[in-house]
C-alpha cells in the first residue's frame, strides 16, 4: 500500500502508536535513506526557527521522524509538493492523529495518502503471508463453499486457536512481541506508559494534565477488561467532563481506540486499548475467563482492523448493546453482519444458546443478514442468510 501511495501522492504519512515500527518500515524496508528525526533536540530546533530553510538543506525523497513536533513542517512541506506536484517527495510519521490539532487540518489536504500503523499481526511476527482474503468483511456463504467442512486453500487458517491464545498475553508491539521473559514484557510496557504519560500525553492534553489521572483512568480500565466487559463512561469515576478531554488526548496518541456506539444501541461508545499485551500488563496478568476473553477481543480485533486499514477497506463497525443489556461486539452494517466474541465452544454446558440469542436479537432489530460467533473452533461455518454461523479466533490471521 505504501509503495501505490508513494507513485501516487507527493507526500506519504505513516501514523501510530510509539514503537510499532514506523520509521523501521519507511527507512529500513523501503529503503528512504534521507532521514532526520524531530526526537533529536538540535534538529527540532532547526526546524523550529524555520521549516523552509531547515527543509531546503535537506535532499528529497525525505523522512521526517516524528514531524508532529513541529507543525509549521505541514505548511512547509505544502508550499514545495503545491510548486512541482512530484510523488513521494517527503515521507512523514508521527506517534499523534495528523489533525488540525497538529496544524495539518487543511495543510496537506489532498496531498497526502495516509496509513495507519498498528502494532503486528500474528502472520508478521510470524513471518508467514499476509491473508489475501478477498472476504476479510465480506462475509457471505457464496465465498465459503465448503465452509461448514474441511476449508478450502483459498480460505485455509494458518494458525490455530491456542496460537491467538498465546499472542493475546504478549500482543503485538515488535519489542514485548518476541520477548518470553514475563519480567522483561513486564519491564517493556511500564517505561513505554512511563514515556507515552508523562511526555506524549501532556503534550497533547495541555494545560491541567495530571499523569496521576491518566495512570487512574487506565486502571479502571483493567477493572472492566477483567470483568470481560467493554470499557465505557460509566465505567469510571472521575469527572465525566474531564474524563472525555483525557480519552480524546489517549484516542489522539492510540493508546485506545473509541469503537462508536450503533445508532439504536442502549448506551454510548465504547473503548479498546492499543494492543493486547499492554491490556495483559494493565490486568496485572488475571488469567480469569473475563480477562481472557478481553484479551482475545483485543487481539482478534487489532488483526481485522489491520487487514482492513492496509487494504484499504474501512467499512464503518460499532458497537451494539440491546434494550436486555446483551452485548454485541461489532456490527458492520455496510455488509449486514454482527460479530460476538466468546472463550469456549459447543462442549461448554450453556452451549450457545445465551449467545445465539443476542446476536439473533441485533440481527432482527438492526436488518442484517448473519450473524457469527468467534470462537476457539477451528472450523469455518458461513450461514445463509437469516442465520448465524461460527468464525475461529484465528480467521483473520
């Protein structure tokens, strides 16, 4: 996707979280060998005093590490692509949303095509091929002939159910990814909170920011994953004012992601945080079933928001709670389907049943036409329509 975007506009932008490979992708696997970084106090500086000059002393194509720092670089970088319209001329990543927050609201508007990074995939960090399914949201039982059986190749799972399991303590940040020493994870995550609250989150939040609340609101955070429960504003107990300018500030440097709440749904959005290893370190390692099950959440959702973002299909998903309070974790209403996590298969006493029942349920309120539990089976069944079918843990993987 990069390499299209960088035949196609003249400046490309690699956004994300801090750490998850953004400069490792643009510098040392497409090969952007003109490199500064703004983390480098006398470079920020210089660009600080002037953008103009200080990019003038630079050959493109460029890479601008961490250009958030210094706005003016959007204007800059407009005034040089807007007299001679050549693509990929800069490459510019930052660890915040690009937004008019950082001055690039109307800056670089149809000049730039930009990605999100999100932390790795289990098929990256495994080195195996990335899924080329042609059916990542399109769900339909005319791509799955023999899905209620053995699956074809075009629709094979390259990884087990145990296998997403086992990623959903380390999640997928490159470092604490491949590190096996729980101590070590555990080391990793406490200087990245200690870096993302006290520098990148002041930063963003301005004036009145208190790390203390921060580090309180990740708590009550872990306080809800470990219930199995999704995060909300009734889930915490400061000040519901205060509390949404400090989530706006944790969505705009992706340390959590907001999935907005269905139009018909009783109650309001719903949080997730960036990666699942860090809800793990958040939970303190809980090994109960509603930490698990947040766990496989977090993981399966990073895979399928992934694949989405890098094929660049981003269809609209929500979340949807019914009048009952049964819960339904994504529906995509582009292509008619709901989507309910669950930790155990049909040996479990209840079987289904409770389940079935409130993805039965959205399906009849919201008009869609499947509905699919996820769950630890390795078996793929796509439903006609009116029906619900079954997805494995590692579907998207």
């Amino acid at each position: 996707t990069l390499t299209r975007y960088s035949k196609l506009w003249p400046v490309v932008g690699v956004i994300g979280a801090r750490q998850t490979g953004k400069t490792t992708l643009l510098r040392d696997l497409l090969g952007i060998a003109n490199y500064v970084t703004l983390d480098d106090e006398d470079a920020r500086q210089d660009a600080e005093n002037s953008a103009k000059i200080f990019l003038s002393k630079r050959n493109l194509p460029l890479l601008i590490d961490e250009v958030q720092k210094v706005p003016k670089l959007f204007d800059a970088c407009k005034v040089i692509v807007d007299r001679q319209r050549i693509p990929g001329q800069f490459y510019l990543t930052g660890s915040t949303e690009f937004s008019e927050k950082v001055g690039i609201g109307e800056s670089l508007t149809g000049r730039i095509g930009l990605l999100h990074l999100f932390p790795l995939t289990l098929a990256e960090g495994m080195e195996k091929p990335i899924p080329k399914f042609k059916q990542i949201i399109h769900l339909n039982s005319a791509n799955f002939p023999n899905s209620s059986h053995s699956p074809d190749p075009a629709t094979s799972l390259q990884f087990r159910p145990e296998d997403i399991a086992r990623a959903s303590r380390t999640g997928g940040m490159p470092v604490p990814m491949f590190l096996r020493d729980p101590l070590q994870q555990n080391h990793y995550w406490s200087g990245w909170l200690d870096t993302t609250l006290y520098r990148d989150l002041f930063r963003v939040y301005g004036r009145n920011y208190s790390p203390d609340i921060a580090m309180r609101i990740l708590s009550e955070f872990a306080k809800a994953l470990r219930e199995g429960e999704w995060p909300s504003l009734h889930h915490f107990s400061i000040d519901s004012r205060k509390l949404r300018k400090y989530l706006v500030a944790m969505e705009t440097i992706f340390l959590i992601r907001r999935i907005p709440a269905h139009p018909q749904s009783i109650g309001g959005d719903v949080w997730m945080l960036l990666d699942s290893g860090l809800a793990h370190y958040l939970m303190k390692g809980d090994s109960g079933e509603g930490a698990f099950l947040s766990l496989i959440r977090h993981t399966v959702l990073n895979e399928l928001r992934a694949l989405l973002e890098y094929s660049q299909q981003r269809p609209t998903l929500t979340f949807y709670r019914s009048a009952k309070g049964s819960p339904v974790d994504l529906v995509c209403e582009d292509e008619e389907f709901a989507l309910k996590f669950i930790v155990q298969g049909r040996s479990a006493p209840q079987g289904f049943g409770w389940h079935e029942r409130a993805v039965a349920g959205s399906m009849k309120k919201l008009n869609l036409k499947r509905g699919f539990l996820v769950t630890p089976l390795s078996n793929i069944e796509i439903p006609e329509v009116n029906q619900i079918g079954i997805l494995p843990w590692s579907y998207w993987s």
